[in-house]
C-alpha cells in the first residue's frame, strides 16, 4: 500500500474507531441506579460493535505487513512501528478479558459494574494514544517525503 494510500486508510479507520469509542464511552460514563439489566445489555451491544470493529481493523493493519510503507521510507521508526505492532496483542488480550467480564456481569454486581466501567474508559484511553501514535507517525513520514520532494 502507497503511503498516501495508507494515511487517507487509517485516518478513515480511526475515524470510525473514535465513532464507536465515543458510543461507548458514554454507555460506561456512570452506572444507573436502576435499569442495569438493560444497562448491562447496552454496554455489551456497544462494546462488542467496537471490539468486532477494533479487530478487524488491527488485522486489515497487518494484512500486508503493519505499516511497510512507514518502516521503508524511515527504517529507524522501526522499533516504534514493532511497539504498536505489539499493542495490537494487547489490546486483544485486554478486550477478551473486558468481554469476559461483561459476559457474567449481573445486575446485582454493583461494584464490578463500576469496575468494568473504568476498565473500559481506560482501555479507550490506550486505544486513543496509540490511535494518535500511528496517526503523527503516518503523517511526520508523509509529510516529511513530501517536503522532500519539492
């Protein structure tokens, strides 16, 4: 994939990520005082919708080797570029486990409720830097090859 192609591809991707993100944000921004069977049912809806998405986006990322194009144009972004590479694992791991718990949650589970809500906004906080991680990386290397070129 052509930088150019690359930049416009994750800027579109991130994009719908921070659509989904925001979602469920606001689902885990507090529990209700009451309704949490429906409560538990929204949070699981919106975090599977961005875990399905977050997946398949990381594995497009990597179809063709995660971000080629950044690693040939600046080899020494390579250790960056195998560090959020490897975010990509964590970030799995870490959405099996929040799925987990969101699987047994029970409306009597009060505290786990709360848990799982700062569990969630932490795990969107990750997912954001790296999101802005790749995003500065992409374009500092785009734009620097077209200054370059001029």
């Amino acid at each position: 994939m052509k930088a150019e192609d690359l930049a416009r591809w994750i800027g579109e991707e991130h994009q719908k990520v921070s659509e989904l993100a925001a979602r469920l944000q606001e689902c885990v921004a507090c529990v209700p005082r009451a309704n949490h069977d429906k409560w538990i049912a929204d949070v699981r809806e919106a975090f599977e919708h961005f875990r399905a998405h977050l997946t398949k986006h990381m594995a497009l990322e990597e179809d063709e080797g995660y971000m080629v194009p950044v690693v040939e144009r600046r080899p020494a972004l390579s250790r960056e570029v195998e560090r959020l590479a490897h975010e990509h694992g964590e970030f799995l791991r870490l959405m099996e486990v929040i799925h987990n718990m969101l699987a047994v949650l029970t409306p009597a589970d009060e505290l786990l409720m709360r848990d799982c809500c700062h569990r969630i906004s932490d795990y969107l906080s990750y997912v954001e830097h790296h999101k802005n991680d790749e995003n500065l990386m992409v374009l500092s290397v785009f734009n620097l090859d077209i200054g370059a070129g001029e």
